[in-house]
C-alpha cells in the first residue's frame, strides 16, 4: 500500500504545480493506475524537486509492479533524503525478495551501505563540541576545586579524544562510501565483465535490484566500473546501472 502524504506548497505556482501533480498521482494510484500515477510522480522529479515523499511513493509503486531495481533506487533516495522506517522497511523487503530471485549472492554490500548511512546521520561535530566544552568545564574545576582530583581533567580530555576520533571516522565513511564510491543500483539483469567490451569474460550476472558501487576508474565503449560485493571490480553497461543520489 502506498503511504500518501502531502506536499507543502507556498504561492510559488511551480510549487503549486508539483502539490497538484503530486495528489494527481495518489488519486491515480488509489484508483489502481499505476502507470499514471508514476509518470505524475516522475514529472515533479523531472522539475528538478528533490522529495522524500516522491520517492517514497515511486518506490513502493515500482515494488508493487517488481521493478525491483527502480524500487531500489528510490526506497534508498527516499531514506537519504528522508529517513523513516516505512522507507526503510520496505527497502528490506525488496532487497529479500532481489536475493530471492538471485540466489547465492551476497547482501554484504548493502549491509555495509546501512551502517554508513547510519554512522554519518550521527551528529559527531555537535557531540566533539560539547565534549570540548566539558573538558573545559573539568579543567576549570580542577583548578577551582579539585586540584586533589586530577582525574577529571585526564577523563574529560579522553572523552573529547574519543569524540574527536569518533567524528574523523563519521566523516572518513561519508567520504568512502558516499562519495569516492558513489552508490549504484542495477536497473536490468545485466553481465558484469572482467573488461570494459562484450568480449571481455563475464565474472557474473548481475540481477535487477543489486546494490554495486562505482570505483571511479575509467572505462571506455559504454561500460563502466564497478565494485561488486566480493571487492573485485568489473564492468557493465552504463546504461543498467543508475546512481543512488543522482537525484542532487
């Protein structure tokens, strides 16, 4: 069941313009057009709008109709954008039913993906600051009132070692999976070859729906590189894979 929300909108007529398109696509998708409904949905991505509850609704529309890929795609924009368990829970659900259909692949790949979209949304500046601020707090003190305690000096300064660490490896996974190997979903079962032309051995076949990362390396003939879950990298068509934040 598609969840249906509402989208805030101000004078602005293009903004209007998307709330109508938006409602036009849930009175489409109530009456069972699914198509419609995704084509008025697509219409405000194509403006340029990135929205949580777009792509929520796309996604779980493209999941009721096994899209698996496409379902990917937008579950995962959905809970970038957005995080929520309803986006969240039905990502699980499809990503069960994409190694259904592929048996004998691994979900290591995305299991790593969810603990570094997890890890980043934590607010380890804020907490670095306020460690700091205590630290000072405990050096005062400790010279206030606790010259017998130099303890509270040497806890506050770990605390705010810890902290500070914690923040440098939050921002070191931001950078590792979420820029220098941007997220990719295969859209299409496509063959993942072991160089960038048809000729070249397929190392797998990879289904709709896979979770792969772009390593950046350059390719050639319409192919391009990716990391697949095993850490080996291969090559496939640019045009079955698509990037998880594409939409910025």
């Amino acid at each position: 069941m598609i969840l249906l929300f509402c989208l805030a909108f101000a004078a602005d007529p293009a903004i209007t313009t998307q709330s109508s398109l938006f409602d036009e696509g849930v009175q489409a998708a109530l009456e069972g057009r699914t198509e419609a409904a995704q084509a008025a949905w697509l219409r405000i991505k194509r403006s340029g709008l990135a929205n949580a509850d777009v792509e929520y609704n796309l996604g779980t529309s493209y999941a009721e109709s096994n899209e698996l890929g496409l379902a990917i795609l937008h579950l995962k924009r959905a809970s970038l954008l957005r995080p929520s368990k309803d986006a969240s829970g039905n990502l699980h659900v499809v990503r069960e039913r994409v190694l259904e259909a592929n048996p004998g692949h691994t979900r290591e790949l995305s299991l790593l993906g969810d603990v570094a979209d997890q890890l980043v949304r934590i607010p380890f500046v804020e907490l670095f600051g306020v460690a700091l601020i205590v630290c000072s707090l405990l050096v005062g003190l400790q010279y206030a009132f606790l010259r017998r305690r130099p303890r509270a000096v040497a806890l506050g300064i770990a605390v705010s070692a810890a902290l500070g660490i914690s923040a440098g490896v939050g921002a070191l996974i931001e950078v590792v999976y979420h820029d220098w190997k941007p997220s990719a979903v295969v859209l299409k079962r496509t063959a993942a070859k072991s160089g960038p032309d048809e000729r070249f051995k397929t190392v797998m076949e990879l289904g709709a729906g896979e979770e792969v990362r772009l390593t950046g390396k350059e390719a050639a003939l319409g192919f391009v590189a990716v990391e697949l879950a095993s850490g080996e990298t291969a090559f496939v068509s640019e045009q079955s894979v698509v990037k998880v934040k594409d939409w910025r």
